[in-house]
C-alpha cells in the first residue's frame, strides 16, 4: 500500500490532496481505498521526510531529496496549484537565527510564497 501511494504522489505535477492521492490509488487499484489509511500513510512520508506537506495548499508532494535535512521553501501558484520547491540555506539560516534572538526555538520553519508562476503571470 505505501508503493502505490508513493507512486500515486509521484505522478502528480503539482501539490496533491490526500483526497487527490485516495483517488488515484483507488483507480490504480481498481478498488475503493479509505482515505484516513492513505493520511496515515503520508503522515508517514512526511515524518521520513520522503514526502514533504505543503501547509498552505493542505497538500503533499514527493521529496525529491528524501537524504537531505533542510527546511524547504515553496513557491506555490494560486492560480495553477503547482509548488516550486526551492532550497535557500543561508534564508532558512537567517529566519532561525531571527527565531533564536528572541528566544524561539524553531522546530520546523514553514517558508511558503503564495503569488503566481511565471506562466500564470504571463497568461494574465
């Protein structure tokens, strides 16, 4: 079950619901799959880091870098849904260095950008 979740995660080109992901599996499958198993199972990605949750869209999408411990940003489209993931170290420094200065610890920095991608921006 956790392959074809992986699999059906994978094949998505932009953020994917849980909803998103039961409905592929259950296509692929031929058979209803229950949703809260597939939350479960993607609970399970994101603690492994093989799967990362993009908060502000309520969705998921696969690491592309499961080995690497960074905090990640999203660029994500609220025109077209799509995230671009991007990595920026010395951002993600400063913002938990600001955090340590007034004695915050960040356990799990979320950066996420809404706006629109180039595409969008173009078609407006």
């Amino acid at each position: 079950m956790r392959a074809a979740v992986f699999s059906a995660l994978a094949s998505f080109d932009r953020p994917a619901s849980a909803y998103d992901v039961t409905d592929a599996v259950s296509a692929a499958q031929g058979r209803r799959v229950a949703a809260n198993s597939v939350y479960r199972i993607l609970d399970l990605f994101v603690a492994r880091n093989v799967a990362t949750r993009v908060e502000s869209a309520n969705a998921y999408i696969a690491n592309a870098h499961p080995e690497c411990m960074h905090d990640c940003i999203f660029l994500v489209c609220d025109t077209c849904g799509g995230a671009t993931h991007i990595d920026d170290d010395v951002l993600s420094k400063r913002i938990r260095e600001t955090a340590e200065s007034k004695g915050f610890r960040a356990e799990k920095p979320v950066i996420e950008v809404r706006g629109r991608c180039a595409r969008c921006a173009a078609d407006a």
